[in-house]
C-alpha cells in the first residue's frame, strides 16, 4: 500500500515525487519508458529558470536523485488502467499497485503524421530525436518535418552535423521563438520549404525519399534524404484513464489548476493535462500542485 502512486517520470512526475516525500508521504514512480520524459531529447535547455543552459538529460537526472534521496521509490512498468475505490488500484503490465491517491503525469508522445507505413520506417530512416540519432546521418542530407520550438532544436543540432537539411513546414511561416529563428534563416545548409506537407514516404528496407505537396499551388514533388525527423508536436496518451478522468477533444485530461480530475483522489499534472501551455517549467508546476492537492486530499483537509 502506498500513500501516492505516481504514473510518468517526467518533470511532473518527479517533481510530485519530490513534494509528496517530503510531506512524509509513500511514493511510487512508475515509469514505462525514460525516466526525465521528452525532456531527455533536449541537447540544451535555456528557458529553465537558474541555469543559463543545462542539458535535458543532467536535469532530468537531477530529479530522480533528488526524488529517490528523499524516499521515493522508482519502477518500470506500463500502467494500463486505473481501478478506482476507496483505495485506488494502478494496474500495470508487471503487476498492480495500490494507492490512497494517483497522480497522473504520463506526459505525450511524439505526434505522427499516420501515413501508410510509418510505424515501419521509424528507426530506418525515421526518427524523433537529433540528439539520439542525428549522428547516423553525418555529412548527409536529412528532413525536419516541423516549424515549431521543437522542430528548431532538430534543425539546430543537424545543421552541424549534416551537410544539408530540408525543413518541410506546412506553414507559410516558422512557429517557433524568434530567438531560435534567426540563427536558422542564417544557415547555408538548411532549406525551408514553406506550405509544404508530406504525403507519402518512400523506400523498402529503409526510408529513402519523401513525397510533398504545396498546399497552395498542388504541385507534388520528391525529395530523397539519407533520413528524416518528426518534430511536429506531442499527443497525449490518455485512453486507459478515460474511467476516473474526463478527456477534452484532444485527448487531454480534464483537471483543474489544482490537478484534481472529476474522481476523488485522482490527479492529472504536466503535459498529459488540458493546459494553454506545456513547457518544463509547467510541469514542474503541475508536479507541485498535484502533490500538495494529493497530500490535502490524504490529510482530509479541505481545498
């Protein structure tokens, strides 16, 4: 029995692990994947308060010790459903785990653009991360799908490594923060190709070329790449908490700025919540706040 289990280990998760074992709570992490979240793709966070820049990686480390230091503990398993009561039941792959309180911080998954064959070329060709992959392509010719913030640091980190990108934008325009548009306009080797979609990829083994489309004048062509990068967004993946949590239209969890979802005991914090924003530091936020509302809710003090 546990005072909080706590599903993800990203930035939310940690930092509820955090709050709740100082207030004396029992904590459980359970993470399926990385423990950091999409903040491991991160070569270099400059938007963190007090640190100029400091790598996604180290940050994310800096937590878990953190959280485990203070008691927390840590485990890997993919939670499939929760079995709400007066004691709540997480039910994982690896086994269930029961709790007086869950918080959800499962955080998104990289969005796709779900054309045919996708799921194939992703690790032939395909990929998400610069950092874990870009140096596979040295001296090539690779695509970023993508014009936001995300999409930037791609661009960034290959234009160094790659003797050419292709940006691929649907836009007329880069989304991104200005501060990062400028040094990539600047580049020699990165083409943008504005008001341009994929519509097909191409290849047997591996991804060799992509098929696209300008959506203003139709005019289809094809581009051959060494590889390509998705950098077009996250999406939540929420399905096995639609039971004790309402989702909006996109997919996100309904939970209000204290994190508390329509069933007792349950809360949702970091990328995984409705929210105008999802940046590192609003999920440290969300961390924060769902572990306090959880710790309230445990105490039986009022909110």
């Amino acid at each position: 029995m546990y005072d909080i289990v706590i599903i993800g280990a990203g930035p939310a998760g940690l930092t509820a692990a955090i709050y709740a074992s100082r207030a004396g709570k029992s904590v459980l992490v359970l993470e399926k994947d990385t423990f950091g979240g999409q903040i491991t793709f991160s070569p270099r966070l400059e938007n963190y308060p007090g640190f100029e820049a400091i790598s996604g990686n180290e940050l994310a480390q800096r937590m878990l010790e953190q959280a485990m230091a203070l008691g927390a503990q840590v485990d890997m398993d993919t939670v499939t459903a929760i079995v709400p009561g007066s004691v709540h039941t997480v039910v994982g792959q690896r086994g269930s785990y029961p709790a007086r309180a869950v918080i959800i911080a499962a955080g998104a998954r990289h969005r796709r653009l779900h054309l045919p064959g996708e799921e194939a070329y992703i690790g032939r060709g395909l990929g998400f991360c610069a950092v874990c992959d870009g140096a596979f392509y040295q001296n090539g010719h690779v695509a970023v799908i993508g014009g936001g913030n995300s999409a930037l640091c791609e661009i960034s980190l290959l234009s160094e490594l790659c003797s050419r990108v292709t940006v691929v934008q649907n836009l007329a325009f880069l989304t991104g923060e200005q501060c990062q548009i400028d040094p990539i306009l600047s580049k020699d080797n990165v083409q943008i190709l504005y008001e341009t979609v994929v519509t097909a990829y191409e290849g047997e083994d591996r991804l060799t070329a992509l098929r696209l489309q300008n959506t203003r004048s139709g005019e289809t062509t094809r581009l051959e790449v060494d590889g390509a990068f998705l950098a077009i967004g996250t999406e939540p993946e929420n399905s096995a908490f639609s039971s004790v949590a309402a989702l909006d239209a996109g997919g996100y969890l309904c939970a209000d700025e204290s994190c508390r979802t329509q069933t007792a005991g349950i809360f949702a914090a970091g990328d995984c919540r409705t929210k105008a924003y999802r940046q590192v530091a609003t999920a440290v936020s969300d961390g924060a706040a769902a572990a306090l509302s959880a710790c309230r809710f445990l105490d039986g003090a009022p909110f």
